[in-house]
C-alpha cells in the first residue's frame, strides 16, 4: 500500500473519530453547574465549529470539547 494511500486512511479514521464523539452530556453537566441551573432545563446545541451552545435559565454560555476516541475535555470559553 502506497504512503499516500496510508496517509488518506488513517486521516479518515481520525475524522471518523472525531465525528463520532459527542461531548453534549458532559456540557450539559458543565453548563448546569456554570449557569446554576438543572439539567433537564437546559438546551445544548452542538455549533458549526464544533464548540457547544448552552443556553438556559436565562443565561448562555459556550463550550469547547476536545476528544480523543469517546472521551472529551469540556472547557468554557469566554466565561468564569
């Protein structure tokens, strides 16, 4: 199998990787402390970016996810 070939798949399952992770609980379980509000009042939407939208109680805040397979690292971005 040719480098470039190789190259092409192993980005490929990276992306796949990637596309597979979804950090929306671990948001949601950020946001509801952050905002200081429950869960389940909670809206969470997954953006273009990649970053999440949190939005309840009142109040939004935004997120930054960073996985690697299924496990993610939940950071909040532009906030306390």
């Amino acid at each position: 199998m040719s480098s470039p070939r190789k190259a092409l798949i192993a980005v490929a399952l990276i992306l796949s990787a990637c596309a597979g992770a979804d950090a929306t609980p671990m948001v949601r379980a950020r946001a509801a402390h952050d905002l200081v509000c429950a869960e389940s009042t909670l809206r969470v939407d997954r953006e273009l970016d990649g970053n999440y939208a949190a939005i309840g109680c009142g109040k939004r805040a935004s997120y930054r996810a960073l996985c690697e397979g299924t496990r993610c690292t939940v950071t909040r971005v532009g906030g306390p």
